[in-house]
C-alpha cells in the first residue's frame, strides 16, 4: 500500500503522526499522570487532618503553623490544625470555630496553641494551652468519650460544661510583646499564675497529681510552680463585673447558643446578678418594743447594690441616713452587718428625752426570687430577704430609753 495511503488510513485511526492530536494526547496523558498522583497522594477514603476555622474579630491576629518558623498575619477563614500557635497583639480578637461548634476565643494579648483535635462524632477532643493572656470557652455537650481540655502552668482543665474562662497572667512588672518567631515563643516568661473560671457546667482541674472540681460561680488558681489552689466562690455581682464574661454571654446570646433561657431554677437565682438600684419594702413580722413600730407596720427604703473587684456592697437607706454594707455571698445568700450610729431616744410624743441614748446595728440577709435572661446571664427582678435592727441603750440614758429589736421581711421587685 502507497505510504501516503497507509498515514490517511492511521489518522483514521488516531495513531501515528505529529500534529495537534499528539498535543492533545500528552495533555490527556499529563492529566492522566496528574490524577495518578493524586491518588497515590490521597486515596479514596483517606481521613483528612482535623481543623478548626479561624474568625478575625480585629486585626492583630498571626499564626504559627507547626513546621514553620515564623508568626504570619491570620485571615478569616483559615484553618488552623493540630500543634499551630494563635496570638492576638493589644488591638487583636480572634476566635476559632470547632466542627461541632464549640469555641474558643482569644482575648487581647494572648497565646493559644492546639494540641489536639478530634472532630470524630463520639470521640471529639479538643486540647489547648495558653500560655499568656485569656480564653473564652463555649463548649458543645459532651459524650463520655469526648473531652474539650485547657491547659496553663502545666495544670489541665477538662470541661464537661458549657462556658468557662482560661486567664494565665505574666509575672507582675512584665508587659507582654508580641512574639514573631518560635524560637521567641520558646523563651517567653512563663505565666506567674492561671485562674479557670467556671461559668456553667462542670470543671475538674488537675495539677501536680492534685484534682480540683470548680463548680458553676467558682474560680482555681494554679500558680508559676502548678499548684492548684482550692476552688473560690465569686459572688455573682463580682462575677458578672467582668467585662471578658459579659461581653462573651452577650456575643453568645446574640449567637443563640447562651445557656439562659425560660423560667430559671432554684439554682440558676443563686446566680443571678442583683447590682443597681432597687425601692424595698420592710414589714414588721416581730418587734419589742422598738421605736414606735408594731407588727404588720411598713417602711419602704431605697437599697443599691454595688459589685466589684473588692466585693459587693448595699448602700441602705435608714431611718436617719444612709449606710453602706459590706456583704458576703454564700449559696445564693448575700448577709452583713452594719453599725447605724447613736440615735436619739425619742418620747411617745416625739420630744427627744435624750440626745444620742441609744446605739442602733443591724444585720441583712438578701437574696433574688426571680430573674429574667438578659444579655445571656440571669439578672434578677425579684429580692426577698430579711433585716433585724436592734437598739441598746447608751450607758448614762438613765432608763428613759426604749431599747429592744425588730425583725423585717424585705420584698422587692423591679
């Protein structure tokens, strides 16, 4: 056969010549050859790394990929895995999102590593360490197989609640800078100290061989050398003054996951905050003779209430002022004492028999009867309580004072 008619009848065929059909047979082959690799590289059903997404709320986020040397500027949307470092500078907000939903969020100057990630339904676990600044925790229920833990001077906090907070502090005198490099955030000064704070749930921390359950409203401390100290109860009005936990149960109520919803529990008025002012009514339930009151009488005064880093305290209206309490907290119960001065002893008449004869104290026992959610925490509309005023006389009053003690019921509602 001629050889021009045997190179028509191999066309036919698609075989054996130079043109565009060679061309496209190597893409073809190249492409093959691609897919080939990238089976070898990932083959059908191979799991994939486990990760979580990270949120920039506000610039000054960077991350240290494991493997890497250096801290690059974090984007949202990025998947941060397993042995990657999170640092947010004085401006920064950052917050990284679990496949299940749980969070955890970085506060302003802090340092968050993943040490582990599971995303498996039945045996998630996420493992993380701060080593300087704080965390907000919101935690997704749990299976008995799966944790969600927090480490910080060496102490591991496991959760099996819903919120809690992770605050490791530098050594007092020490700003905190920015580390850029991991051979920087090797030698950063370790934390002088790292408080868990419970918000709901359950906590259990343990360091040095040492187990610690933090309940709801509680805080552990774990200091520079990993000891923990025994849990504090933080009475709700200095609890919920923490500007870190309000603005996280605002965020996560906004987000429609807060845990205060419906009708609250006994429980749940043991931990709702009190603060502000409220118009109290005082009735009589039992009286000896003190001043001029009798059982069933009424007095309506204004009390504020005052939460802080030093405590909680009432300022009380009284029958001839006002005095400011110091008060303590104990399940759901805030008590104190207060010393209301010398008073005039006072006729039936009115008259004042003797300037100054009598010495007035008084004790409060107070507490919230019901709440309302508000901006994802319980903030109470209801105060019942008692108050028990007790009047001795002024050594010199020569008897013409009438001394004794009255018992209140406090009610209130705003």
């Amino acid at each position: 056969m001629p050889r021009r008619k045997r190179e028509r009848k191999a066309e036919e065929r698609g075989v054996g010549t130079y043109s565009g059909r060679w061309r496209s047979t190597a893409v073809i082959a190249a492409g093959a050859l691609v897919a080939s690799l990238c089976l070898v590289a990932a083959p059908a059903g191979a799991a994939t790394k486990p990760t979580g997404t990270l949120t920039v709320e506000t610039p000054g986020v960077t991350v240290l990929k494991q493997g890497t040397s250096d801290f690059k500027k974090g984007k949202s949307s990025q998947k941060v895995g397993i042995g990657d470092t999170i640092q947010t500078d004085s401006s920064g907000l950052a917050q990284i999102t679990f496949q299940d939903g749980s969070l955890t969020r970085l506060d302003h100057d802090t340092i968050f590593t993943l040490d582990k990630l599971n995303n498996t339904t039945g045996k998630r676990q996420v493992d993380g360490t701060v080593s300087a600044g704080q965390t907000w925790n919101r935690v997704q229920k749990l299976s008995e197989n799966e944790t969600f833990q927090q480490k910080g001077n060496g102490a591991t906090a496991t959760t099996v609640g819903t919120a809690f907070v992770t605050k490791c502090s530098l050594p007092s005198g020490t700003a905190f800078t920015a580390v850029k490099t991991k051979k920087q955030l090797k030698k950063l000064q370790k934390s002088s100290k790292c408080d868990f704070t419970l918000v709901d749930g359950k906590l259990r921390l343990t360091a040095l061989g040492k187990t610690v359950d933090v309940n709801r409203g509680q805080s552990a401390t774990v200091d520079a050398a990993g000891n923990a100290g025994n849990p504090v109860t933080v009475p709700p009005d200095v609890f919920y003054n923490n500007q870190w936990i309000l603005t996280n149960l605002d965020l996560d109520a906004k987000a429609g996951v807060a845990e205060v919803k419906g009708t609250p529990t006994a429980e749940d008025l043991k931990h709702a905050r009190i603060d502000g002012p409220w118009s109290v009514t005082l009735t009589v339930t039992s009286t000896t003779g003190f001043r001029d009151l009798t059982n069933g009488s009424v007095k309506t005064r204004a009390y504020t209430f005052s939460g802080s880093g030093g405590g909680v305290t009432l300022t009380a209206q009284t029958a001839n002022g006002s005095v400011t309490i110091p008060l303590t907290y104990a399940d759901g119960v805030y008590s104190g004492n207060a010393d209301l001065g010398l008073q005039n002893c006072e006729l039936d008449n009115g008259s004042v028999s003797v300037a100054n004869g009598i010495h007035t104290t008084q004790t409060v026992s107070i507490n919230a009867t019901s709440a309302i959610p508000a901006a994802g925490l319980w903030s109470a509309n209801g105060l019942g309580g008692t108050v028990n005023e007790t009047a001795d006389q002024v050594a010199g009053a020569a008897g013409q004072c009438r001394t004794g003690s009255a018992t209140f019921a406090l009610t209130s509602s705003r």
